[in-house]
C-alpha cells in the first residue's frame, strides 16, 4: 500500500540534498574511477591486466551484495526518518574511511604478493560492501522523495548536476597534486599526494552525504502489504529478467558506463603519455562539465516535451560520432581534441542528466504490471548491472593497454604505446556510445506515451486505496 504522507511539499531543498548525496557518492567513485588504476600501476607496480582481474572480480561479488541489499531495504521495516534515508546516515563513515584505505602509498615498497591481497580486500570492502550499502538505499529514494514525474526527472538531472561537481573538483585538482614534471618535462606520479587527496576526499564525502540526509524527505510511504502473497527471492528475479523496460535500459546503461568510464580512466594516460600535458587533463575536466551545466535547466522542459527516451537515443548517437571523429583524425593537437570531446559531451550529456530518471519509469512500468513495489530490489538489479559495466570498462581499460604494449614498470611510454592510447581513447567509447542510442531505439520501450500512461494508471490506483 503507498500513501503519500502530509510533509512540506517538494522543492530545491529535497533536489539540492540529492545533488550532494551523488557528490558524496563521486568523491570516491569518480576518484576511483579515473584514478586508482593510476595509483596501482604507476605507484604500486601492479600490472594493468591484474588489475583488471581485480575489477572483474568486484563485481562477481557485487551479484550477491547489491540484490541482496535491495531486498534488505524493502523488507525492512522503515525507521522514523524513512526506509532509505537512515542507510546514508549509517554507512557514509564506513565507505569514506574504506576509500582512503585504498591508497596507501607506504605499502610500494611491500612485495607483490602483499600489495595484490591488500588491494583486492580494500577495494572489494570499500565498492562490494560500503558502497553498495550506501548507494542502493540513496538511488532507490528518488521514487519516494516524489510519487511527480517532473520532480523526479529534476531529482536526476540535480543527481547528475553533483556527480559532475564531483567530477570537476577531482579532474581538476587531482591530476594538478598528483603529477609532478622532471626535468625532460615527463609527467610522474607521487604516491605521498595520493593518499592525502584520498584523505580529504573522504571528509568531503561524509560531509556530502550528511547534507542529504538532513536535506531530504521521503514523501511515498510504502508499506507492506501483509494479505499479499508473499513473492519470493527467485520469483522475483524471473519477473525482472523478462522486464523488458528493465533489460533495455540495463543494456543501455553498461555501454554507457563502458564508454563513459574507460575514456576517464584512459584519459589519464592520452594527456600525460599521448599529449604529455597534464595541465591539459586539468582544462578538459573544466571545459567537459560546461555542456552538463548548460543543460541542466532545459533537460526537464526537453524531455517532457519529446521524452527521455527520444532524447536520450539522438543525443548518445551524436555524442559517439563525435569520438569517432576524433579517432579519424587522430590530432596532436590537445586543443582540438578537447574541442570536439566537449561538442559529445552535449550529445550523451543530455542522456548522463536524465538517466536516473529512467529507473524510476521502469519501477513504475514493474508496479503497474505486477502491482508489487519493488524499488530497492529493481535499483540494486540495474545497480549490479552499472557495477558491470564499470568493472568491464576497468578490465577493457586494463586489458586494452597491454594490447598495446604499455608497461606498468617505467614511468615514459614509447610513442607507438602513445598512439594506441590514443586510439583506445577514441575509436572504442564513439562506438559504444553510438550503442546506447541503439538500445534506447530498439530494446527499450518506455517512450513519452507509456510513461504519461504508467503515471496516471498509478496515481488512479492510489487515489482508490
């Protein structure tokens, strides 16, 4: 049974909250994403392909940890300040002290086989563990923040407005502390200054996530229905696995991750080994967040007007073809090639502003279908299925590498390794992304007419109860 529950209506307040909860979320999870294989090859000595073992390995658990916390957060009987909020106020200090946990350069000097066990046991207790436990609760509370599909694209589009935030304090400032330049004006890691950053990242974070917290309310109150049959674990597996709203946008959502996080992690080595210019990735992570921030005011009124999918499908599209340029031309010039990255990024930017409002359709598109509110067990299901997706891209990233011949024990890449950073940087993410817009037309059916349908079907239905 869903009520929405007599609170202070929905405004900038709630939207803000949850803009920081992502930004608390990206303050380790982007800062992991662009960074740590960094740290493990270029500080530790690890090799790229382990690395991605590593990553792969993560997610293979994540099968168990994320399903099974979304169920945890739907079973459980809510707390007084809500079902979702309370698990942001419990698990922002074990995720951030876990992430810094992961950096530790004293341990370079350590043998291989203490370095490889440390890195698999923090990492997959800082991402399989904390970080599950902390983000499938803050990504299912968008659909009880409001039952107003306006409002929750806005939620996403506020969510993706923080992770881009995030995404400029740690592309800007991180690669300007952690290199240093020799004399031949290669640029070189220092350990020390990562586990520092690591550090005050952290802090941040919990900071971040406390705003949320305080910020946000959860206005949908869902109660469990006690006459209902209950639906067990395996039957509810079944009924996702031939969603077809669901597998659409989870096929969309890992070529998206796979595109969008390989070009972070490999950007770190086409600026500092292709373009040998790290100041260079410092104005790429401002001038990339430019085409988000100028869309954010317009992706609510664009997508009511043409819907998410449809804009979604055209703006990814384009965003690809625009890397596929850059393959083609394969330019020594950092200035054109920050360039057309940021005319993409208006294309699958658009998409990145919206994508969270996606899996509220789709949990809507479930209840109207099964009458059973499910949003813990569906968000951690799509979760598990981004979780994929990053551990794809780390492993493509790592794998991709060794294929073309970058060597983890030297600081100075020769210029062919360069140039296949390059075109890893390019050719690959212009592909998927061209992908993503594929699914969106071809798997995905929640068009703009099936959503308006969903929100009136619901909204009659609790307007009976």
């Amino acid at each position: 049974m869903n009520k929405e529950s007599n609170v202070r209506p929905f405004g900038i307040r709630d939207k803000i909250g949850y803009m920081f909860g992502d930004f608390g979320n990206d303050f380790t999870f982007i800062f992991a994403s662009s960074f740590l294989m960094v740290f493990y090859t270029k500080v530790w000595g690890v090799s790229a392909g382990l690395v991605g073992v590593l990553f792969l390995v993560a997610r293979c658990i994540d099968a168990f940890t994320d399903v099974t916390m979304g169920r945890i957060v739907d079973r459980v009987k809510p707390a007084k300040d809500g079902r979702f909020r309370p698990w942001i106020r419990r698990m922002c200090g074990p995720v951030a002290i876990a992430s810094f946990l992961m950096y530790q350069s004293a341990l370079a000097g350590a043998s291989m086989t203490v370095k490889v066990v440390y890195m698999f046991v923090t990492y997959i207790l800082w991402g399989s563990i904390f970080y599950t436990s902390i983000n499938i609760p803050y990504g299912s509370m968008a659909s009880v923040i409001s039952s107003d599909a306006d409002d929750r694209a806005s939620l996403s589009t506020f969510r993706s407005v923080g992770a881009t935030l995030a995404g400029l304090v740690i592309g800007v400032g991180a690669p300007l502390l952690v290199y240093t330049t020799d004399a031949a004006g290669n640029q070189i890691v220092e350990g020390t200054r990562f586990t520092i950053i690591a550090g005050v990242f952290a802090v941040l974070a919990v900071g971040c996530y406390l705003l949320c917290y305080f910020l946000t309310t959860e206005r949908v109150k869902t109660e469990p229905d006690q006459s209902a049959p209950q639906v067990s674990f395996g039957q509810t597996i079944k009924t996702l696995v031939t969603n077809r709203a669901l597998l659409g946008i989870i096929a969309a959502a890992i070529l998206l991750l796979l595109a969008s996080l390989l070009t972070q992690s490999v950007n770190q080595y086409v600026f500092v080994d292709y373009f040998k210019n790290k100041n260079a990735l410092s104005i790429m992570g401002v001038v990339g967040i430019v085409p988000m921030l100028f869309l954010a005011p317009f992706a609510v009124p664009i997508t009511r007007k043409f819907g998410k999918k449809e804009v979604g499908a055209i703006g990814c599209i384009l965003g690809g073809l625009a890397c596929l340029v850059l393959f083609f031309l394969h330019t020594s010039s950092v200035a054109v090639y920050i360039g057309i990255n940021v005319v993409g990024y208006f294309g699958f930017g658009i998409f990145n502003l919206i994508i969270w409002a996606f899996i509220t359709d789709v949990i809507d598109d479930q209840e109207v279908k099964t009458y059973q509110r499910e949003d813990g067990t569906i968000y951690a299901v799509y979760s598990f299925a981004r979780k994929i997706g990053q551990a794809l891209a780390g492993g493509l990233g790592g794998f991709a590498l060794g294929m073309v011949g970058y060597d983890s024990s030297v600081q100075v890449q020769t210029q062919a390794v360069a140039d296949g950073i390059y075109n890893i940087a390019t050719l690959i993410p212009g592909i998927l992304y061209i992908g993503v817009g594929l699914c969106l037309i071809f798997i995905y059916p929640l068009n703009k007419k099936r959503v308006e349908a969903n929100v009136a079907t619901l909204k009659a239905r609790r307007e009976e109860n």
